[in-house]
C-alpha cells in the first residue's frame, strides 16, 4: 500500500520513477539525436504533403520549415524521377535517378523505390556529398511512400565512436598477432577491411620508429616516423614509442588529417604492443 502511494503522489507531481538504483538514463548519442531528427522532419512533410498535395513540392524545395541545418527533405516520384529537393540532390530535379549510384556503386534510389513499392516505407544507407563541409559521407534515409510519391530525409552518420576505434584496435592486433604478413598487407589495402571511413590501422617498427603500414597515407609507408609532428609541433610517433617502453597499450591525442572531411582536426590514438611492432588506430572527436 504504501509503495502504491507513493506511485500516485508521484504520477499528481508528473514525477517519473526510476527503478533501481535510482540513475538517469545514459544521454542519447548523437547519432539517436540526428536519427531522431530526420524522423520528425519526414513526420511532418508527410503530413504536409497529404494535407497540401503537390502544392507543398515548391516548399519542401526552398528554405523554411522544411530544412533543419544539414536535414532537407527530396521527393521522387514512383518511378524515380526526383520532384523537388531542398539540399544538394536539387541538381537533379527533373531527372531520372532510378539507376543512378553513390560513391560505392550502391543503386541506392532503387532501392529506395523497391522497397517504398513493396513496403510503403524504410531507410536506406548510402554515401552521398555532405554541402556543409563539401565531403563524402555516409547517409542513411527514412522515406515513406505517399500515393504515387515518395518522400525522404536523410541524415549524416556521426564518426567513428572510441567504442568502435577499440573494438577495429582489438580486431588489427589479433590479426597482426596471427598472421603478420597477411594483416600489414591488409591494413595497407585500398578498401581492405581495415579501412573504414575515418577508421584506419597505422603499425611501426619499435625499434626504428619506421611505419610498416598505413591505411590512409601510403607515403608514410617506409618512412621514418621520429621526427613526424602534428600541426602543433608534438613529435607523435617518437610519444607513442617512449609510452609504449613502459606500457603494453595508451592513447595520444594530437592534430591529424581527417581522410573524410579531408581537415585537420583532434585525434585521439590508440595503440597496442603486438611483438616487435606497435599497432594503432584513431579517431576523431566530435
């Protein structure tokens, strides 16, 4: 009973309990944030559209309420030619885009129309040209079809999170650990497995400090990484090195080229000891 009590007093107040301990939800990730809003923003175009018809294709197409920041929406029709669009895919209203693909070759607006005709509505991945810092990134897309219309907002996909940077370190370093060869040949593979995005593997040589492989600056490869320094002035390989005498893994924050945004920009490494080499892999903060 009194447990029930305090429910009620809690529910008069518009408190909210939480079991347990008593903790606050973690905080929502940005990614969950821009998910959140590309949601909202299609929520409501559709609602606009099923209210105004073809009418609202001009608004969706202008600035206003129909773009938030980077989010804008594009409509096609059901055969793929694209009717209005409010960010850089205008150039290509008025046009078939049913075959066209992104950077990767994926048909993704083919995609798009399959499943808005089979499914009515879905979300999409792809990689397409971000006009705030004038990049390639990866997107993904809601859509949902209406009558003979489909409409979508897209939203950048955040960087590389230290979670995901650990989990590729762990990956490179039981690789390096197993068959050394293969894995300084994979880490310096163009589209090899080990580089994704923004997320590489770097390796040097402990006892020279000479990279033996890179996945974003095959230059660097060969090269002797001593007297390497970021923008600041910090000799990052020659810190790496006298942290790993005394510890078999760290982290060193420093300046760094960004292979997407192609900026330079905050990067926190880290590393591992595997054998005679160091093993590392970056991310930048967001």
């Amino acid at each position: 009973m009194e447990k029930l009590l305090v429910h009620l007093f809690a529910l008069v107040l518009g408190c909210t309990l939480v079991s347990g301990s008593g903790a606050a939800p973690p905080p929502a990730t940005r990614s969950e944030i821009d998910a959140g809003r590309a949601r909202a923003l299609l929520t409501r175009a559709v609602e606009h559209y099923r209210s105004a018809g073809d009418t609202a294709l001009a608004e969706f197409g202008r600035q206003g309420r129909y773009i938030d920041k980077e989010l804008y929406v594009y409509v096609l029709d059901a055969d793929g030619t694209m009717l209005t669009s409010g960010g850089s895919s205008a150039s290509l209203i008025g046009r078939n885009v049913s075959a066209m693909r992104d950077a990767t070759g994926k048909p993704f607006f083919a995609e798009i129309l399959e499943i808005a005709k089979t499914r009515g509505s879905g979300q999409v991945e792809y990689r397409w040209l971000n006009w705030v810092d004038n990049s390639l990134q990866r997107k993904q897309a809601f859509f949902q079809r209406v009558d003979e219309r489909i409409l979508a907002v897209g939203y950048y996909l955040p960087r590389t999170s230290p979670a995901q940077a650990r989990a590729f370190l762990d990956q490179a370093a039981a690789a390096l650990k197993a068959a050394p060869d293969e894995a300084i040949k994979e880490f310096n593979r163009l589209g090899g497995r080990f580089v994704q995005d923004d997320l590489y593997v770097f390796v040097i040589n402990m006892k020279n400090g000479h990279f033996i492989a890179h996945g974003a600056q095959p230059r660097l490869i060969g090269t002797d990484g001593l007297e390497l320094k970021d923008t600041s002035g910090q000799p990052i390989i020659r810190n790496i090195l006298a942290m790993a005498k005394t510890q078999k893994q760290g982290e060193l924050d420093y300046q760094w080229p960004n292979p997407v945004t192609r900026r330079t920009e905050q990067k926190r490494t880290l590393f591992q000891v595997v054998g005679p080499h160091i093993v590392a892999v970056g991310y930048y903060n967001q």
